[in-house]
C-alpha cells in the first residue's frame, strides 16, 4: 500500500469523481440515456463512455499499450464499466504502481480533471432534459477513496435551501 500523500489525494479525487457521476444519475428517468442536448454535444451515455475512455487512457501511463472504450448497449452496462476503471486506477494508485512518463499532478490536471468536468456536464443535461439533480452540499459527502465502485453513499446533507436555485 502507497503512503504516497499524493495518490491518497488522487484516490479521495477519484472517489469524489464516482460520488458526482452516481449523484448525475441516480433517480434519472430512463430516456435520459439517450436524450439529445443538441448542439452536437454527447448523449449521456456517450459522455459516460467518453469518461471511460479519459481513464483508460490515464490507466495507460501505469500499464502502457492503448485503451478504446467500444460503445455499451445500455447506460448500466456503461456505469459498470466507468467504475470498473475507477477501481482499477484506485488499486494502481494504492498499490504504487510507477507512473510511466507524467507525474501525478499531472495525471490529475489532464484525465482525472477532464473525467471531473464530465461529471459536470452529466448533471447539466440533466437540468436540460428536464429532470434536475437535486442540490447538496458536497462537503459533507460521505466520499472515501475506498469507495470507488456504483453503490454511493446517499447525500450526507441534502440542501433544503437552496438560495442560487435557478428561477
């Protein structure tokens, strides 16, 4: 087990990562797999595999070779495989597995950030398909890096107000 300050960081990151993915869609109707932002941006489902494919290539830099993410029939099947690739990188980040050419800052800055921002997008087409992410206080979130597979803790302190709430 690393005792490496900064992959804890990077494992509590991933798990943060895994908390908003699950908060994006936990509870969202089913059509929103497939719903259509417009604008050619990513289907939901699409921008899940793509946040597969943004880990994979970071697991590249532990184990080389490539990674390719092939589309998944059904947005489960892609969930499963995003926090499969979560608990990979959490168990090469615990074990110590070296770094092949970055550094972990920037593993952090480039794939994990990207995967972040991701998570982001997720909960805004939510709003966009009319079925908005119900606000929380993410401090307060119960995010271990231990915790990196689908079954999220539910929201520690759901916001009752909500003060900035869109109008």
């Amino acid at each position: 087990m690393s005792n490496d300050p900064r992959r804890a960081l990077l494992r509590h990151f991933l798990a943060a990562l895994a908390y908003r993915t699950q908060k994006a869609l936990r509870g969202a109707p089913p059509q929103f797999a497939d719903y259509d932002p417009g604008a050619r941006v990513r289907r939901p489902r699409e921008l899940l595999r793509h946040m597969t494919s943004v880990l994979g290539y970071a697991r590249t830099f532990f184990l080389g070779g490539t990674y390719r993410a092939e589309p998944l029939d059904t947005l489960a099947a892609e969930q499963q495989r995003f926090h499969a690739m979560l608990q990979e990188l959490g168990a090469l980040l615990a074990t110590g597995a070296p770094l092949r050419g970055i550094t972990e800052e920037q593993l952090l800055q480039g794939p994990f950030a990207d995967a972040m921002t991701h998570a982001g997008q997720l909960a805004l087409i939510r709003r966009l398909a009319g079925a908005p992410v119900p606000p929380e206080n993410f401090i307060f979130a119960a995010i271990s890096g231990d915790r990196l597979g689908p079954e999220q803790s539910e929201p520690a302190s759901p916001d009752a107000e909500w003060p900035e709430r869109p109008t």
